[in-house]
C-alpha cells in the first residue's frame, strides 16, 4: 500500500480501526445479532470497501436510513462469481440497495489510455480487482439470479450519471439506460437521501416497489407514462444511430437537474420509456448539518485492519467537506448533471464541530487538510433567483462572462475559516478542493484573498485555468486566459506584501475537445516560459454524462450545435507529450507534433527551442528543452526541478498525489 506523507515529512503509521465492529453497520451475520437484528431492512451492495466516512456514499445512505429506524447490512466488494457474498446476511425485508462505490467501475478500473490500474484507492490495502467491470450491473444480475423479484434500487454516480442512453468510451459506443441493462426497479439520481427515505417509508407502509413510480430523484421504467410536463427525449436506438441525436439529447439532458422545474423526461427505449422524474429539493441547511452529526466513526471497518486499512480514507480523513454542487459547470465535469448547480453550504457550528471532534484524534497532528467542496469558495447560491426559481437555462452563471447577478461575497466561507482557525489544537487550516479563481475576482473585498494566501495554503496553490487558448476554454465553459493570468498577477502582489514566497501552480487538460495541435504547441509554449513544468497534467478522459464527452463521441457542442475538432488517436498522445516535452521518451512525439504543426522553429538550438533536432545519445537524461547551447541551459531541468523541490518541501500537508480524490473546478 502506497503511503502519502505527513505534516512531519514522514510516512505516516498504518493505524488499526480504533472501533469494534458494534460501532459500524453489520457485515456479517454475528455482527447483526450483536445489534439485535434478526433481519436487515435494507442490504447495501457496495463496490468500495466499508468506510464509515461521510465522504463514502454507502456510509451517508447507511447512516441515514438508521437515524430513521431502518436496520441495514452492508455488502462490500461482494466475490461477484459466486453466490456465497451476496447471502450471508441473508434476505432484506424491504429491499436490495447497489451501488459500485464513489467512482464509476470502469474510471475506477482503467486509465484514459484504457489500460488497467495497478491499485484500487477504495479497497483494502489498495488491491484492485475486487470488484467487476460495470459493477452496478453485475451485482444487480447476481442479485436477480439469488433472490428473484425482490426490491432492488440502484444508485451513486455509476448509476447516476448512466441512468440515460450514454456514450461508453471503453466499448466505445452508446449503450441503454443502466435501469434496463441492470433490471433494476428504482434508480435515485443525485445525492438520494431525501429520494432514498421516501422509497424506504413507501415500502415500510407496504406499497410494492412497482407503485412508487412518481418520487422526485427517482427514475423507474415505464410502459405507458402517465404524466403531462414532460420533455421528450430522442429514443435510444436514434441517439445509438445519429451522433446528432445524441447532442440534441445531451443538450435537453443538461436542463434536467433543476429542482424549481416540475418536468420529467422521457427517453423510449425499445417499447418502453426510461422516466426521470423531476429533482428533489437541496437539502435544507438544518438538514445539511444533520447528515454530519450522523454516528459515523470515520474509520474503515476492523475487518481490513490486517492489510493495512483503505488508502481512500487518507485523503479525506482529515478535510472537511462544506459544501455541495456547483454552479461552475465546466464541460468536462458531470458534477452539475449529479449534484446538481445548487451550492449547498453547511453550518459555521456545524464545521466548527466537526473539526473539534477531528482535532481529539489520536492521529491528528493540527493539520485540517481540507474545508470545501467541489469548489472550496462557493458558499451560497449564485444568486437569489435561485432559491424560488432554480437556474437559468439561457446562460451561465461565470463563462464565458459572469452573470451581473451573481452573488460573488466569500464572506460566510471566510468567517468559517476564522473560526476553525482559532480552535485548540488547530495549526493550520489547507484549502485542497479547488479554487474558483474567476468567481475569487469578483469580490470586492480581497479579505478572503489576502487570508488564503495568508493562512490557508503551503508553498504552492493548485487552481485550474485548464488551458491557455481561448478557444478551447470556451468549449470547456471556463472563462479567458486573461482573467487566469490578472488572478496569478494578483497573487503575486499579496504574496511579496505577505512575505511569503509562495507560488500558484496551474493545471491543463491536454486532449479536449475543442484543442486543435496549434492550441497544443501554445500550451506547451506557456509551460516553456513557466519554467517549471506543473506537476498535474490530465489528458481529457471521456466519463459518463458530461458534455465533452458528448462533443468527443458526436463532433458537436451540443449547446451551441456547431461542429467542434476532436483530437483522437495519435494526434492525443502528441498533444499529452506537448505539455511534457522535457521527457525522453516524449521526443518522437513532440517532433511529430511540430513538425505537423509546421512549429519546426521550435526544434533546435533556439533560445525559444522545445526539443533539439536530434537526441544525440541513447544514454542521455531527460532534458528540459534543448540544452546544447548556452542559452538554452539557463532554462534546463535543473533550476525548474530545483524550484518545485522547493515549494513540494513546503507543501507537506497534501495527500497522495497532492490531489483530493473528486477534483471539481
């Protein structure tokens, strides 16, 4: 098991669960008799290890289904190939629940280049291969084979961002609505506790599972809908025929999640139809409090003690989660199609409590690695028109210009970071989750600014300006590289006023839609006169439900309808190898990419040079840039790795990886 470092620079202990097995929900059959339970009201399948955590979905819907009296088992990482798993806790008296754990099964399981992953971050000891490809449907099929017609309800992001015909970028190809392949009866969308309590008190009153067609949050199949607001998806089988089909499709999709609309879509498939009902309500803030002062024990169940815990609980362990959904909305990002574009901001008391509790570990060394979210500074809705009529469906709220109706004051966060500050056994209080730095302009009161770079980051700050070209940025939904480069420059001024030192480090996505080979090279030029090279690179990776992935499969923007390039294949790996130049084994495909670029100003001994014209030996080191000239020296490896030797020696409250699990920006 990979080990991140410490606030002392050291690897930290493997820790045994300081809890007994009574204080988690049951996983076995004696572990429900300790608890009295003859019978499990609910049994949750999960495709993650057992983590008692609140940033675990199974832990959240667990936890709330007890606090309403509900009994449930969990299942975790079920051996899908035989039936031994699925019955030792026997048969629920109310109902199945699956889900295939905090990522999709298939991200989980491969990376953007399709190639299997050595390590699963959400099972014990970090072993992959616990759970099956498509986990959600082959657990439900299990499910189906044991125990026949019994309630069965799907849900988490697997589910969620599948529930209608979707772009499979692994089959490369569009396949149903998860309800169908998964012959479940309920799908919850979303976050599903307010959808997951009205579908367990239906069914505690006796309702059967194929009446409770009509709850928000829920999607079910349907024969003959019964309902008039409806939007009227294009089919399954046209959206699996005609790329067009499927932008038009994605664009009315992307208008779906707002609560304030009464509307359900429809999608036929076959000679049926897949039904959304329309979104719950957000959380109320009592009740967003409510969910963190469930009993969880915020430790991974003792049955894993042995191989060393869950690496996943590393990276959360010690944050703080604030807030929920974002009004953002990148194009490459699902997170408003999932949570949804409400901002949803828990209480100052209620995080003071929790990190009070967080500081009394054992473990705790004074370090809260994180207060946020999907964007750490969205505190409050966008504006106040959302609060009684949702979103707007003509525009954004921040790209490609910000709404002059947006609500842009950090004062709640900033009082809240106050206040944790000043608690005992606080040393310092990090912000890791992401920074909105166009919506950080907006505020005329730089209080919160000048605190951040103050108090709230260590050496290095990660923002997302995610490229360079205007063009690009522009069919990922963020704004111009100008306002990137005014926020940098204003950091730079409270940083020397500050005496700091510190440094902002950028963050690209090579690869997306939208990125011809020319925005490439400029964003490998950008890096170039960097001089340092960003330590986070992500090439663009086509998931379940966002709108790049629609512009990736169709070759459309589907909320603009115009034709967009999509860079595939080799021209993908060359612009990956662009934005890392400096490594050896990247040299023919940076060639390849400037010379089709007709950039072959950039190969030589030029002061402005990416690359030589030759790698001279087979021997030679990596390089950064062309160092056979003096000139081109000055710009080398050296210096640039010197200086990021530098700001990571500061930066040591980060997690593996330096990155939190669920980057939202």
């Amino acid at each position: 098991m990979k080990k991140s470092l410490n606030d002392s620079g050291q690897k930290p202990r493997i820790e045994k669960s300081r809890r007994e097995n009574k204080d988690f929900l049951p996983m076995t059959k004696s572990e429900m008799r300790t608890q009295g339970i003859s019978q499990c009201d609910f049994i949750l399948v999960t495709g993650d290890a057992y983590v008692d955590h609140p940033s675990f979905g199974a832990a959240i819907i667990g936890r709330v289904l007890q606090a309403k009296g509900f009994s449930v088992g969990i299942i975790a990482q079920p051996n899908w190939q035989e039936n031994a798993d699925f019955e030792k806790l026997g048969a629920p008296r109310l109902g199945f629940l699956v889900t295939a754990g905090n990522l999709d099964s298939m991200v989980n399981h491969f990376t953007v280049n399709k190639k299997r992953r050595r390590e699963d971050v959400y099972a014990p000891g970090g072993k992959a291969g616990l759970r099956p490809d498509r986990a959600t449907i082959v657990y439900c099929g299990k499910i189906r084979e044991v125990f026949g017609d019994v309630p069965l309800i799907i849900g988490g992001i697997e589910a969620s961002l599948r529930r209608f015909a979707h772009y499979d970028y692994w089959q490369e190809k569009v396949r149903r609505p998860i309800l169908f392949d998964s012959r479940a009866d309920l799908l919850i969308y979303g976050m599903g506790e307010l959808a997951m309590i009205e579908i367990a008190e239906g069914l505690n009153a006796g309702i059967p599972i194929d009446q409770l067609t009509h709850i928000k949050g829920t999607a079910v199949i349907s024969k003959e809908p019964e309902v008039e607001d409806t939007v009227m998806l294009p089919s399954t089988e046209a959206v699996m025929a005609d790329p067009l089909a499927y932008a038009k499709a994605t664009a009315l999709i992307y208008q779906s999640n707002n609560a304030h609309d009464p509307k359900t879509y429809l999608q036929p498939t076959g000679n049926r139809f897949l039904c959304q009902n329309p979104p719950q309500l957000p959380l109320s803030q009592e009740a967003f409090d409510a969910l963190y002062d469930l009993p969880f024990t915020y430790s991974w169940h003792p049955a894993y003690d042995e191989v060393g815990g869950v690496p996943g609980l590393e990276e959360v362990k010690f944050s703080i989660t604030a807030n929920r959904g974002c009004y953002g909305n990148c194009t490459f990002c699902a997170l408003a199609i999932h949570q949804g574009k409400y901002v949803q901001m828990r209480s100052r008391d209620s995080i003071v409590r929790e990190a009070s509790r967080m500081s009394k570990d054992p473990e705790f060394k004074g370090y809260i690695h994180d207060i946020g979210g999907p964007t750490a500074n969205f505190s409050h809705l966008a504006c106040k028109k959302q609060e009684t009529r949702g979103y707007c469906s003509n525009r954004e709220c921040l790209a490609p210009e910000p709404c002059k109706n947006i609500d842009p004051s950090h004062k709640p966060y900033l009082e809240t970071l106050r206040a944790v500050r000043k608690l005992p056994g606080i040393k310092k209080v990090f912000i890791r989750s992401g920074i909105r730095y166009d919506y950080m302009a907006l505020d005329k009161d730089k209080a919160f600014f000048r605190e951040l770079v103050e108090h709230h980051i260590s050496g290095q700050l990660r923002v997302a300006p995610e490229h360079v070209s205007d063009e690009v940025l522009r069919h990922m939904g963020k704004p111009a590289f100008k306002v990137y480069d005014n926020f940098a420059s204003q950091f730079k001024q409270i940083d020397e006023q500050l005496g700091k030192n510190q440094f902002v480090l950028p963050y690209f996505i090579t690869g997306h839609p939208g990125c011809s080979l020319q925005d490439a090279v400029k964003l490998a030029e950008y890096i170039r006169d960097m001089g340092f090279f960003p330590e986070q690179v992500q090439d663009f990776y086509p998931t379940p439900g966002s709108v790049a992935t629609a512009m990736y499969y169709t070759g459309v923007n589907p909320l603009t309808m115009e034709a967009v390039y999509v860079p595939k294949g080799r021209e993908k790996n060359m612009q990956r190898a662009l934005v890392q130049y400096n490594k050896r084994e990247n040299y023919l495909l940076v060639h390849e990419a400037l010379t089709k670029a007709y950039r072959q100003d950039l190969i030589g001994t030029g002061k402005k040079a990416l690359i030589p014209e030759k790698v001279k030996s087979a021997n030679r080191p990596a390089t950064q840039g062309n160092k056979s000239s003096k000139t081109s020296k000055t710009r080398s490896a050296k210096p640039a790795q010197a200086k990021q030797s530098k700001i990571n020696e500061k930066d040591k409250s980060r997690g593996k990886n330096g990155k939190k699990t669920n980057r939202i920006h």
